[in-house]
C-alpha cells in the first residue's frame, strides 16, 4: 500500500534558492539572522521528490517593531523566500522569544500551512520544537513556534568535525525514536536535514519543522517514512564523516567524489564506528542488497529503531582523569608556626624529650596502675567463674542430665544484611535509550543530598510518551535479595522488577525483568511477595511528582539500598 503525506522532502534546486535568498538579504533592513537557531532555507535535501507550483503571493509588507495579534513583537527576519517570510519575535505577553512565519492568507500553500502547524501542536512530544500559535488574521496566516538560544544546530557542530561515537549514537537514536512516534500520528517531517536538527545544552536532540517547513514549500512525497528514514540516514553518514552523502555539496560539507557512487562511512574516514557506519548505509541504501554485509534496509523509521536496539550499545566516553597537584605542606604543619624560619643551611638541634615516667613519682604511679589492673582481672575472672556454676546448677538438677533431640519448633529469623550495589546504569527502553546517564552513580552513593533524575515531561504519565523509566541494579552475583528501599525527592509511584536468577549477561528489555513489588511515597520499601534470588534488580519508575523548583514532572532517586 503506497503511503501519502500532505508534508514532504523537498528538492529545489541550491542554486536558485541561494540567489533569492541573496536578493532577500539585500532588500532588507533587518538582515541576515545571527541566532544559531535560523531556518532550514539555505540548502535543500539532496532526494528524488516533487514540489507543486510555488505561490506567486508578494509576502506581507512587514518590518522590525511590527506586532501581531498585539502580541508577538517582529524582531529579525531570518528568512524572506518563495512568498513568506520567517522571523525572531519576542511573545511581550509572556516575555520570551519565539520564531514566526508569516505568508499571505490569500497564498497558495496558506491551507496547507495552518493544516500542517495544527497537526504537528497536537502531538505534543517535547523532543520536537513545540508550535504554539497558528492563526489566520487581517489576511495574514502566521504560525509561531519555541525559540531554542541554548540550542545548536547538528550544522554547526559538524563546521568543527565529526561527532564523537557515542554522540552520533545518541542523535540517531533519539531522532529515530521521535520520528517513529510521529509516522505512528500521521505526521511526516520531509526536510530533515542538519539545519533542522538541534542539540540543546542538556545534551537533549530536538527536531524542529515537523511537516511545518515542508508545507511552506509546498513539497511532497509518495513514500514519507522512507523519505525521512533515507533523511536520518544521511544525519548520521554526515555526523560519521563530515561528508554529505551525495555528490553534491549541502549544508557546509563537501559531498563524495564524483563517479563512485555511495561508500560506506568506515571507507571514507579512518576510524569511524563500524556498528554506526553500517547502520547509516541500512538507512540510505534501500533499493536491493546493502553496501555492507547481508542485512536487510529500514525502510522505515520504526525498522531504524528496531536496528539501532539490536545493537550493543556505545557507552559515554570515560572521563579525562587530571592528576591532583603536589601535596604542598604548609609552615603551620611543619611545627613552626609562629617562630622564626631557620637560616638555610644551619643544622637545627633536635632536643631530645624526657624519659616517660622516671621520676619517684612517675614510678610509684605505675606500680598502683599495675596493683588496679591485678585486682581488676582476678574479680572479673572470680564473678564470670560464680555466673557459670550458678548457670550449670539450674539447668542440670541432681540426678538429670541435658539432651537435645534437635526438635526446636522456634526456627531462628534469618538475618537482614546489606548488599552491595556494585553498578548501576540508566534504563530507558522505550524512549531514546538514555536519561541522565552521568549521574546514575548519586544512587548508591550513601548521600540523600545528591540524586539522579529523569529528563522532564509535560505530566506525570511522561508525556504519555512511554510506560516508565529506570535505574537497572547489578549487585555483582545472583543473591537473595529480602527488601529495596528507595528515597525519592518528591511522592513517585515505583515498581521493583528482577531478572532470572539464570541470567548469565544483563538483560537489555523491559518484558526480561517481571514486576516483583510496586509501592508510590518518597521512601518506599519494596518487598517481594516471595523468594527471590537475583543479579539484576530494575528500579522502574511509573508516576512522576511535579518538582516544585522548576515546576517541571520528574523524578528523582536521591537514595537505593538493597538488604537480603
């Protein structure tokens, strides 16, 4: 069955494109943008699409000052293209900045262009640039959307060099995850591209212009899933490389040579992830067999995901150990504080101190010291002789005897001990596989001043993006586990969950660890209902409080203790 999107990739050509948008940065006085966060105009994705006749709508006559809706305040024009234009606005009402486009209402794409902003506010998942408005007024149709100042382009990061492994890793992931989600509402992006992928300062992979962007240009597609699973594909070939994937220079990289066609990524730069490299060709080369090895092509962004769980996963660099400077002692430690500091040179006497306790009375102290410690032990060994022989008496009466037929019904409880948590590491299956990795270790760090917490979500459901998050537990061999205690910052609703005792690796999805206790507080104790013997323990998190310092819903774990 053929798919269909009212939002797709686009494929105008570079060259027109540039020169008007050269022309528009002439003519006019706001000029070109400078935020790192611009529109996705200055190149286009290298693909095989159609576009329907551009709108030969004049855009709006609009200026810096100019308010909309007595409320968005027009700041810089970032774009000026094709019949509309695209700006930095400041939203005076609640005093923060946002990006507008504006186009006639009488433009050909202005349906379209509403339709599309309508669709992708309702979807509502943060790891897209949220719309926030979409409004038809006084014959003009704007749509305004979030501002990301923190945020920096995948374009910009690669002006430097590729991304690191684990880098690469988490952008591929999180932006097939968020795709997937999107394809499963209906909406298509069709212009991803590096200009519209964004990392934010807490690391956080955000995709903005969900079918919103390719509306405006009015570009569509047959096949959208595949047009946007090609899309992340080459982010990652790009992201590996530095190399655009086609022979075309885009988006400030140079495209391969010509006239040998698409190689994998571990052939065009030395070192480049093997696992990564074959995953990008997966995700490009969809037409019969790969370029590396036998598996077969995702052709959609849901196969991506699939590929990318399957793989092992790449773990965050070690951080740089930087040796502590040079234990320097201080005058104060070396006993001269407050005299004067010796010639160098001069050979200071040592004075030799006084034998201990050589005096007459030094010695008549000892032998009482010794006389008290005499007389000490003989009454202490006196009384334990009298408690032992008035024990014996009263158990053995005359005439009888002691037996033990080994028939005690009181049978002794065994004994709770603590049990080491060796390691531990975030677990996020049904998400972008990773949620605040670096600060899983305040766990288990015998400190309820430090915590870990999960990204945050716009409810105590996540978002309605997923089921839960967690922490898994190693406690370095299966043992019998009695109770987990969890102190959490705020009331949270939490599931214990254990692996096989037969488990010889930890588990890597949700369905290999089964609900053994569940309980909602800020400390709560999880006790299985029944026996268990475990190496892996799985903290799963289901109901999420609203931190009152930020207002945001999330958790966090500031303690966990295991006890058998």
């Amino acid at each position: 069955m053929a798919e269909r999107s009212t939002a797709a990739v686009d494929v105008a050509d570079n060259s027109d494109e540039a020169s008007l948008t050269a022309q528009a940065d002439q003519s006019t006085a706001d000029g070109v943008a400078k935020n790192r966060e611009r529109d996705t105009d200055s190149d286009e994705v290298q693909e095989s699409t159609r576009t329907d006749g551009a709108g030969t709508t004049s855009p709006p006559e609009l200026h810096s000052g100019h308010k909309l809706a007595r409320r968005y305040r027009l700041e810089e024009c970032v774009t000026r293209l094709d019949g509309f234009s695209s700006w930095r606005a400041v939203d005076e009402k609640l005093r923060r900045a946002v990006g507008v486009h504006i186009l006639p209402a009488d433009h050909s794409r202005a349906r379209s262009v509403l339709a599309a902003a309508r669709s992708s506010a309702l979807l509502g998942d943060p790891r897209f640039v949220q719309v926030l408005d979409a409004v038809e007024e006084n014959d003009v149709v704007y749509v305004v959307h979030e501002w990301l100042p923190d945020a920096t382009e995948l374009t910009t990061l690669l002006a430097s060099g590729p991304l690191e492994p684990y880098d690469a890793y988490q952008m591929v992931s999180q932006v097939s995850s968020a795709m997937a989600a999107a394809h499963r509402e209906g909406l298509a992006h069709l212009r991803l591209n590096p200009n519209a992928v964004l990392r934010a300062s807490t690391g956080q992979w955000r995709i903005r212009g969900l079918a919103v962007n390719a509306a405006l240009r009015g570009v569509s597609s047959d096949t959208p899933q595949r047009t946007d699973t090609e899309a992340i594909g080459a982010l990652l070939y790009a992201a590996l490389t530095q190399r655009w994937p086609y022979e075309s220079d885009a988006y400030g990289l140079s495209g391969l040579p010509k006239d040998i066609g698409l190689i994998a990524p571990d052939q065009v730069r030395a070192g480049v992830h093997r696992g990564l490299s074959e995953l990008s060709m997966r995700a490009l080369v969809n037409d019969g067999a790969t370029a590396s090895r036998h598996e077969s092509p995702c052709t959609t962004p849901e196969e991506l995901v699939k590929a990318i769980g399957e793989m092992p996963r790449i773990r965050p660099p070690e951080p740089a150990f930087t040796a502590p400077p040079e234990y320097q002692r201080t005058t104060y430690q070396q006993g001269t504080y407050g005299r004067q500091t010796p010639r160098p040179g001069v050979t200071q006497p040592i004075p030799t101190p006084p034998p201990p306790l050589q005096s007459r009375t030094g010695k008549a102290l000892k032998w009482a010291v010794s006389g008290l410690l005499i007389a000490a032990l003989g009454l202490g060994s006196w009384q334990l002789a009298d408690a032992l022989m008035d024990q014996s008496g009263k158990k053995e009466g005359p005439g009888e005897t002691q037996t033990n037929d080994g028939n005690d019904k009181s049978p002794k409880k065994p004994i709770s001990k603590p049990i080491t948590i060796s390691a531990a590491r975030d677990f996020d299956p049904l998400g972008d596989q990773t949620e605040k990795p670096s600060d899983v270790g305040k766990v288990y760090d015998n400190s309820t001043a430090t915590y870990w917490q999960t990204d945050f979500y716009l409810s105590p459901d996540f978002g309605r993006l997923k089921s839960g998050v967690g922490i898994i537990l190693d406690l370095g061999k299966t043992q019998q586990v009695g109770k987990v205690t969890v102190k959490f910052v705020g009331d949270t609703s939490v599931e214990l969950r254990a692996a096989s005792s037969n488990a010889g690796s930890e588990p890597t999805s949700l369905d290999a660890y089964p609900k053994v206790a569940e309980g909602s507080g800020t400390t709560v104790q999880l006790k299985p209902g029944k026996s268990l013997r475990s190496r892996y323990l799985l903290v799963w998190l289901t109901k999420l409080p609203l931190q009152p310092d930020d207002g945001k819903w999330r958790g966090r774990v500031a303690d966990i203790k295991v006890t058998s």
